[in-house]
C-alpha cells in the first residue's frame, strides 16, 4: 500500500473527535484500532445485539464499520475543518462474520481534492487467527463548506 | 416493477421469523413494513443511538436496513428450509438520512435458482413527505444446504 | 422515472457531437438512440467482433454501452462547456447478451453540481422481444474546469 | 496477495484458448499478459479506435479488459469443462487512461465452489512509468453444467 502523508499534525485528534460524535458506533460497542495517514482501523467486540438470524454478526454491521473505517482513513488527510463523506461504496461478504471480533481496516487508494477512492477489509479474529470475512470499494466526498451533502 | 409468485403461502411468516432472530434490528429499533413476494419494506424510526457524527443516521445503518430489505425481498420467493445469504451490494448515499423515519425498499429485479438480483432504495420520511436518501444494487445467495456460507 | 429539464436547448447536438467524438462507439458501430432531458439510449447491432467465447456479446461491450448511457444521461442537464467523467459503476449480468441488438439506457435519478447518481439497464432484442441482460449503477462527475480528471 | 495452486496444469493453455476466442479481444487487438493460478494480465495498446471523447481509452474498454482479466483469474483456479461467467462488478475510475498501453490485472482473493471474488486494477504505461488509472472489484460464477447463464 502507498505510504501518505498528511499535513495536519492533528489527524488523530481529528478522527477521534468525529468518531465519538458517532451514536451508531457507541451503539455497537465499537472502538478505533490503528490509524496513520490514509489508514484507519475500526474494532467491533463480538456481542449479540449485532447478529442476524444465524448468530453471526450482521453484515449491515459489518458494512457499516468498514464504510466508517475507509471515510476515516480518507478524513486523516483532510484539513482542519474538511468533512467527510461517503459518495457509495460497495462491499463483497465472504464468509461469516463470527469469532471473538471483527477489525474493519480502510486505506485511502487514491487521495483526491474532491473525491478520494478507498478500499477495505473486514477480518474476524478468533482465537488470535484472522479470517477476511468481507472487502469493499469506496468513493468518499471532502466537504469544505458548511453543507453536509453529496452534491 | 414486475410481479412474482412464490410457491409458499407462508412467505410473510418466514420472512416475519426470520427477521425477529436478528439482533441487530432488534437494538436498532427496525420493524417490518409491507411484504408482497418479492418485496420488503423494513421501517427504522429515527433514534439518537443510530447517528453518525452530524447528527443524521449513520450511513451504516442505512446499508444495514435496505441490505435486509433486499435479501427479505429474494427470501419471500424461497421456499421453506432455504436459507438467503447477501453476496455482495453497492449503494449511492444521496441525500442526508434525517427525519423521522426510514424506510428501505427491497426489489427483486431477476430471480433465480441460486442468485437473485435485487434494487433497493432508501427513503426519509420528514412530516409526511419522502426523500429518496440512497440507492442499492444487490446479489443474494440462496443456500440449500446446512452451509451458511457464501461459495 | 423522474422528469427533468435541461437549461441548455441544444442539449441533443451536445450529446451527439461527443458521441461522434468517440472512437470505441464507432468501432463498436453503436449509434444513439432516444434522448431526453436525464435520459439517453446507445443501440448495438450484433456483430462478431464484439462477442465473448460463447458467441454472445461480451460483458465489456455491454458495460462499456451503459456507462455512456448513463454518462450521456446526465450530460443532457449540463451546461454548454461542462465536462462529463465516470467516477465509477457497477453493473449486474443477469442473461447472455443475445440477440439482434442491445439497447443501454441511461437514466438520471439525482442530478448534482458536482456529482449525479444514474441507474442504467441493458435489453437484449431478439425478434421484436426485449430480455433485459444487464443493470447498473453509476456515479457521474461534473468537469467545469480544463482538466479531464476526476478529483 | 495470497498464492493459489490449480489443479489443472493445462490452466495457461484453458485461459489462452478461451480469450482466443473473444471477438471483443480481437477488435481491441488485446493480448494476455502473466498468466499465474488465480492471476491473469490484459494488454491494451493505444489505438485510436478505443477513445473517448478527449482521446483517452474510453472508460468501456478499461472496464472490458479488467472484467476479463478477473474472469479468467478465476478461470485458472477451474477444473477442465468448467465454464466462467461475471456475475457482477464495479469499477473506480482513477485518472485518465493515456498512454503508450493499459495493462490490467485480475487477482482472485478468495476462490470459492460457486463463486469467486476477485479484485483488479488497470495501469497506464507510458515511457515506462505505470500510472493506476482504474480499480474493480468483481464476482465470478463457475459454470458446470451445460446452461450459459447466471443462475
């Protein structure tokens, strides 16, 4: 993967900030893994108020924690001030999301002024070996000004 | 958008168990809204636990409720001991998920034996009025046997 | 569908002189079909030199008819100067693509300043009959400057 | 990228004989690449008869040689009688294809009884400098009674 640089010392503050803003990830006991520009990570505990029928967990679940993981990993490269957000973004399930957690990991492909393109993974981690339960393709929008809308 | 029969009269009450088992819809909030073969609706109301950091829902919960909504959509057209598994999706966010409520609209577009292909749409209910807050594109897995894996 | 309407009048010479421009639709030996304000059709006779190993048309031509489909579609709603560039898009093969001829058509579901989300569909016409082969969805970029990049 | 090992030690000749075939390949006048199980390359010299409308390889034919370059990954990993067919794929375009020629690679990331994901990317080569100008991501059907499609 390509090495970035960003030019805003903050970044981390930045996604941290943005990131326990969001209801949806204190909702699913989700917490922020690694993150180093153009790279975050996002981990989610295994808990069964996030599975489907079977017992697994949700790929709504797994969707959304990777789609957060690839819009944070573009929003490191951003300026103080930019926001974030996903253009669409398309996901491939592989395998069942179960284990002890899952780690969504998202990297910035190419950084754009508009648009940067994204890819990531999900793996399940059981007993310290981990499975790639999902991968995905994302388009991410910068917003510089005060309209919080793909436009 | 075209009419399908199913051969199982009991459609809704298979899709209607099935949806009970998940957790993650449970924690969310969602429930089932009209049902025809090949068609499901699931309605979330809007909740401060599902938000992402601007205050509107989170982009992953709107994948979470129209990824259900089209794979339910292929299930009513199953019959009784298959199981549905989502092999991959994409969706265009377009428009911020605020409002009262959502609803996700899920479409077979083609049926078949072990892939179906569906659309869905998301919309946002605000006073009465709906606006369309994404789009989807899905391919479902029916699965035959114990397996419950995408192969 | 949507109706919309496009300040430019010479909307359909627009999209016809760029169409002319396009090397590919030629040696394909497409031709454009029905224009409309967010609607465009690209029609492809059956020829030998477009067919995959089976003797149907292959998955590539048929992509590559629907993207500009919908690239044309939202370029009807653009002004006089403005650019048109894919962002991205994602097609399902749903039937061979056998026939006579395809039909690809475009269809604008949200026009943006910057970007527009269009739905696409490609038909295969055999003996007066359409077999639809093909759906996609699609993100499209306004180019206002010089540069023909997405950014 | 993971190794794969084949079965069929006649996979390079499978794969050459197959895009042989391909009238699309032909008219592009495309050559296959490095051919390794679960790894397959498309070059695409420059000719004007691919462009769009500024000049750059149209947007159709990327997508037509990745999508193929991904098929026949997966193709590599089939036993001899089997047969492929794209299920679906999306595709990102990057910047504009220019150059001296594209080459695009198909990888596949997890090969399966039924379905095969795969990932690709098209890079444009000029002076001897690659440039990504696209990435994909894509699902393959096996093929292995007599029918031709999707099922």
């Amino acid at each position: 993967m390509d090495e970035f640089s960003t030019r805003d010392p903050a970044y981390v503050r930045r996604v941290t900030d943005s990131f326990h803003r969001q209801g949806l990830m204190r909702t699913f006991g989700a917490e922020l893994g690694n993150i180093r520009p153009g790279f975050v990570e996002i981990r989610l505990p295994y808990d069964e108020k996030l599975t489907q029928q079977h017992g697994f967990i949700h790929a709504g679940a797994v969707s959304a924690i990777v789609d957060g993981a690839g819009g944070y990993a573009a929003f490191t490269l951003y300026q103080p001030g930019d926001g974030v957000l996903t253009v669409e973004f398309k996901i491939n399930m592989m395998a069942p999301a179960e284990g002890d957690m899952l780690v969504a990991r998202g990297q910035v492909i190419r950084p754009g002024k508009t648009l940067t393109v994204t890819t990531g993974e999900v793996v399940a981690v059981k007993d310290g070996q981990e499975t790639t339960c999902a991968i995905m393709q994302q388009t991410i929008m910068r917003i510089t000004g005060r309209t919080d809308v793909v436009d």
